[in-house]
C-alpha cells in the first residue's frame, strides 16, 4: 500500500517545486496540482485492471500503449500472442485503472465521465466511476508523457477532471463534399483525443444523399454519384466511435436542403421535376412537400429504417434554410395552409416537424432541428440546434427546449480558434435561470464540406476544434487566449501522432500546385510564404470562386490553412504596442522579413508557371505591406491623422488585403489596428491606457450598424 500513501502525498502537494504551473494537456482538467518527483516510463511499463472491465476500454489501453511506444521507441511487455501483457498484481504494475462500473457499450448522453488521475514516482492510479471515465483519463495520461537526458517519464501530479456540458460534439457534412468511412474514422480518434463525445453526421443534403437505403434505394443510387455509407459501414462507423466513447447522431435534413432525393423520388418535392444533384453551393427552392399523405407514408418508412440503423436515441431532421419559394409558387399546398389554419409557410413547417415528430417519438427518438424549427406548437422535448446567432440559443431555452450551440463554432468558415474559444455556451453575462441554464447541453463545431475534400477537410477541423472542445469540457474560468494557443501547439503534434492529416498533408498539396518546375529553395520560399497566408474567411469564398463539387479544392486557399501562426505572431506583436508593453519601432522587424519573403517568392514565382501570377501579385502585397509598416511608423511620431491621410491608408490596406484565388495575407486585421493605433497616436497622451486602447479598437473596427 505504500504506493497510496504516495499518491496521496501527491494529491496534497500544493504548488510545483522547481516546476512551471504549465500543464500540456487539452482540454485542461477541471483541477491539477503538480507534486515533486516524476514517474518513469520504461519498457517495464504495465497496466492492471482493479474493478470493471469493458472491451472498449481494454482496446483504448492497448492504442494508449501503442501510442507511447510510437513516441518513445520503447517496447512495452507482450504476450506470446502479441497482445500487452496485462499485470495481475496492483502492487506490481505501472498503471492501476479502477473503474467503479462498467459503462454501456453504447454511449448515452449524460454518462459519468469524470475521473482522477495521480502520479507518483512509483505509480499511476486513474480512478473513475465508470469506464468511460477511465477512458477520458487515459487520454489526459497519454498527453503527460515528457522526455530529457534521463529517457521518458510523467510528471508526478494530482488530477480531477469533469465535463462541464455533456453534449460536446463535432458535425461533419459528407453531402457537399463525400467524405468516406476512412475521413470519418481517423476524426473520430481526433474526437477522442479531445474529449468531443457526438459525432453529429450530416447525411443529406441537396448536393447529395449519402446512406445506402434498402427501402427506398433510388435515394442512394441516384443521389449520390455512387458516394454513400453502405449500412455496413453505418454500423462500423457507430461500433468505432462507440469504442472511443462517442455518439453518433445522424442528419437527414428535411424539408429544405433535400434535392439529392427527388433525383429518384420526384413526386416527394413541391413542384414538378425532373431534379438532378445539385452540384453548387448556397440555398435552392427545391423542398418536400408537406401536404401529401404519401409523403408521410415514405417518410415513415424511411425514418422507420434510419431510425433502427441509428440506434442513439437522438434524431436530427436539419429544418433549415427552408426558402419558401416552391410553397408559395404552389396553388394547392397554399389551400392547404388556409385550410389548416396554419397562417403561412412557416406554420406549415411547423405542421410538418409535428408529423416527423410523431413518427419519431413511435420509432423511440427524439428529435433535434437548427433553429429555424422553434415554433410556439413544436414540443418542449425537441432539442434545438443554434446556429443563426446567440440570441436563439436563449430563446429556444426560454421556451422549454433543450439546446446545442453551434453559432460561434462554424470551423468551415475558418476563424481564428480564438474567436471560437472565447464563444461561451453559458457566458457570464448570460440572463437565464438556473432551469434555462440547465437545458444547454453544450455545443457542436460544425464541418461544413462545400470546401473541404478528405484531402483538406482535417486541416479545417484541427487544430482549432482541440480548442471548442476545451471551451465544452473545460471550466468556463479556463480562457486565457496566449494559454489556450500554446497548449493548442502540443495537442495539434498529439493529433498528428492519433493519424489526423492537418499537418502531413500540406507538403505534397503544395508540391502539386508549384508544379514539376519548382526548385527546392522556390519550394522552401513558397512554404514559408503558404504560412502567412489564409482561406478568406466567412461566407466570402463563394464571391472569388465557383464554388461547386466540379471545382478541384487544390489552390492556394485550400493549401493554406486556417488561424496563421505567422498573422498571430504579428497580431500579437501589434497587441503589445496598443497595450503599450512595446515601442512601436518593434514592427521592425516583420516589415523587414516581409521584405525577404515577398523577394523571394518574386525571384522564384515563374517556377511555378500558371500559378505564378497570383503569387507575384500576393508577394507584393506582402511587399506593400512592409513598406506601409514603414510609414506607419514614421506616422507615430507625427500629428493626429487627418482625412486625406486616413483614406489613402484604407485604400492601401484594401489593396493589402486582395485576396487572390480565395486566399489572403493573414496580416490585415492587425494592420488595420495598427493604422488606428497611427492615427490616434497623439490623444494617447490625453487618456488613460485603457480608454485610449478602446479607441483604438473602435476606430480599427467600428462596430457594425443594426
Ligand atoms: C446551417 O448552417 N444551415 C445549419
């Protein structure tokens, strides 16, 4: 027993001696304290299993194992089979794992997945009520592995962790862009590693239908150009994400966003066909008509086979984005909502999730719908996805519903991790009651494909979900930015190590989009170059390309990837001369770096023979750019800028700012505060630091008008 009385030693240890307070683990645990010593991890390193067992959580021992020997090149004991080699006697084994239960093979929302987590220099103790939480520790434990001169080991520490939203999701859309069974299983690792637990799978869509249907066949057959989950691979996606302790929660998104389903089922839609796949991007007309009883018989039938092919218990029918347009232009199912007294078009969606609900609550389900489906007449036991903005989240609680946030969380539109992560489901400025506050169930990052491929799609997710997953299990208390980023920086090489393809992926894209002429020093500039560039966020892509399935994802936006390392290290940069922790002649030194990078990518741009015009024009903007710091910083020293000043700086930002083949300089937004910190250089004498601060802000982005 010696070994608990050192492990209880550790768990009393306030504080680190001789230790930075920093914990490399994400998310961060609800409570740590590092204790003195460390444990060594040798090819000795064994497991026991005190208490219950599960086969999920033996497997998830043997990937943590085989994870570790990946990253230490150590081999741990084996079995004559090949299988770890299990310890029998606590006293003896490296690592002692007491689950007080046994968690239920499928995971349910709301399972214990708490646990603690002690190390001593003798041992690891990992305790949980059940094993799902032994299984959620395991993932902290497999983070605390560090190495100096003397070989691997694991800080000596005492952890208690626990979700703080119990619905911690990620959505993948496999409709726009078809995202195979492969994409799915390597993200789900990625989901495990940071402790997301629903994967919410968006099924269908106008652009495609994506399961194999044995009831109704022509929807898979002539929806989806032959890209579809057989019902299989449905049950193996559902068996391996249920070893990782995940969910799965399908979406057939009904009405609207259905065209890919009236390619063989025209008779289901509003107005007459033929339709065909829907190969662009946006919101079409084309939207099931809810007045036929014949479109509840098939629905039935349908939602009667998903429904046992999915067997989580929740259900989620889209309800978006639903225009109207096919309604209104149609006599008969206007009679209808006179008839019905169902006032208008939206009192006939309402009409319709009625109908879904009732077949679904039959089939054991409840269902789940984006926000659009909030209705006075929708049941309170309807769980409300909120997208549109953070005001329906509120509202859908304040009515009695469940509710997921998702507005905050479109990874698709490639943000900062930053914007997302201070994106609180529960901010402290919140005004719900504490039943209200109850129904949130956490929140899902949402993977829309119109511009993702399985080649690219993992570099839209990670890093930056790693950091919406913090902001769901974490204590909302845990939101230092600079903190979350370094954190994020080891969580993104854990990523790597689990198989996810963020980071390996973009080495061979950009060989192929520099062509076979390239040299390996033009490869190297364009390398360093990619990194200061971005997607253009938001919607705007859409507006500086074609978007449809037809267009190859493989240019310059898709290579560079979201939230740059090299804008942020300016944006900081430009923080500490707001804050006024640095002079502004700091800039220096990216202007001049800049000045390097643009050359060479001149000197190197006809390597690339048709790509070469876009990059010479985005090299001298970079060019610009360091010129423009350059007289920024002559601006300082003089007066207040006037008009004709600051409209030839907006020109030039704008010009700066030009995206070429969807893709941007990542360096705009910090400009654009660095010309107001110019511009209002001299009132910094007049007002405190932090009005002074404020103004600056404001000035650079004037808040927009209602
Ligand atoms: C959505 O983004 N239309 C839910």
């Amino acid at each position: 027993m010696r070994f608990r009385i050192l492990a209880l030693l550790a768990a009393l240890a306030i504080g680190s001696p001789g230790r930075a307070a920093e914990l490399n683990v994400m998310p961060l645990p609800e409570a740590f304290s590092f204790a003195s010593g460390r444990l060594a991890v040798t090819r000795e390193f064994t497991v026991v299993f005190k208490g219950q067992k599960t086969a999920a959580l033996e497997a998830a021992v043997g990937r943590a194992l085989r994870r570790w020997e990946e990253r230490t090149g150590l081999v741990f004991p084996r079995t004559p089979t090949g299988t770890y080699a299990f310890a029998a006697d606590p006293e003896h084994a490296t690592l002692v794992i007491d689950s007080a239960a046994a968690a239920p093979e499928l995971p349910q929302l709301g399972v214990d997945e708490s646990y603690s987590l002690e190390v001593t220099g003798a041992q690891v103790s990992l305790r949980a009520p059940t094993t799902l939480g032994a299984q959620r520790g395991l993932e902290t434990l497999l983070q605390l592995l560090e190495s100096d001169s003397q070989g691997w080991s694991v800080p000596a520490i005492a952890i208690k962790d626990h979700p703080r939203f119990p619905w911690r999701g990620l959505l993948i859309d496999v409709a726009r862009h078809w995202q195979p069974i492969e994409v799915i299983k390597r993200n789900l690792d990625g989901m495990a590693l940071a402790k997301l637990n629903v994967l919410h799978l968006h099924l269908s869509d106008d652009q495609g239908f994506r399961v194999e249907s044995k009831t109704l066949p022509r929807l898979h057959a002539q929806g989806s150009d032959g890209h579809y989950f057989t019902q299989e691979q449905i049950r193996e996606i559902i068996a391996y994400a249920a070893a990782r302790g995940i969910r799965v929660v399908p979406e057939f998104d009904m009405p609207g966003h259905s065209q890919s389903w009236f390619v063989g089922y025209p008779e289901l839609a509003s107005a007459p066909g033929p339709y065909q796949i829907e190969r662009h991007w946006g919101v079409f007309n084309p939207v099931t008509d809810p007045t036929k009883e014949t479109t509840y018989a098939f629905l039935e039938k349908f939602l009667g086979e998903m429904t046992a092919l999915f067997p989580d218990p929740y259900f989620h029918i889209g309800g978006d984005e639903n225009n109207g347009v096919q309604w209104s232009a149609n006599a008969a199912i206007q009679a209808f909502i006179k008839e019905h007294d169902l006032k208008n078009n939206e009192g006939l969606h309402a009409y319709f999730n009625r109908r879904i609900q009732k077949i679904l609550t039959a089939d054991g389900k409840n269902l789940v719908g984006w926000d659009e489906i909030l209705h006075p007449d929708l049941p309170a036991s309807a769980v409300i996805q909120s997208w549109r903005g953070p005001k329906g989240l509120a509202a859908a609680a304040e009515a009695g519903h469940p509710v997921i946030l998702s507005n905050g969380y479109y990874i698709d539109l490639c943000h900062p991790a930053a914007d997302h992560y201070l994106n609180d489901p529960l901010p402290s400025t919140n005004a719900l009651t504490a039943e209200q506050q109850a129904r949130v169930l956490g929140g899902e990052a949402t993977m829309w494909a119109e511009w993702a491929t399985p080649e690219t799609i993992d570099s839209r997710i990670w890093p930056r979900t790693a950091a919406i997953a913090e902001r769901l299990w974490s204590p909302a208390k845990v939101n230092d930015v600079d903190a979350m980023y370094r954190r994020l920086d080891y969580a993104s090489q854990r990523l790597t190590e689990a198989g996810l393809l963020h980071q390996t992926q973009l080495a061979p894209m950009l060989r192929r989009y520099a062509g076979d002429a390239i040299t390996p020093s033009g490869l190297e500039a364009l390398r360093e170059f990619v990194a200061f560039v971005q997607p253009v966020q938001g919607y705007r892509r859409g507006g500086y390309q074609d978007g449809s399935q037809f267009l190859a994802l493989t240019g310059l936006a898709d290579c560079a990837t979201p939230d740059s390392k090299a804008g942020r290290a300016f944006a900081r940069a430009v923080d500490a001369v707001v804050n006024g922790k640095a002079d502004p002649h700091s800039l220096t030194r990216f202007a001049q770096s800049w000045r390097e990078l643009g050359a060479r990518i001149q000197t190197h741009a006809a390597e690339t023979g048709a790509r070469a015009a876009e990059l010479k024009s985005l090299s001298e903007q970079l060019i610009d750019a360091a010129a423009y710091v350059g007289d920024l910083l002559g601006k300082f020293a003089s007066a207040r800028a006037d008009e004709a000043w600051l409209k030839s700086a907006s020109v030039r930002l704008e010009a700066i700012s030009r995206p070429q083949s969807a893709a941007e300089l990542s360096i705009a937004e910090p400009l654009k505060l660095l010309t107001a910190a110019a511009s209002e250089w001299p009132r910094r004498e007049k007002l405190t630091p932090a009005e002074w601060r404020e103004l600056v802000h404001r000035t650079a982005f004037p808040p927009e008008k209602p």
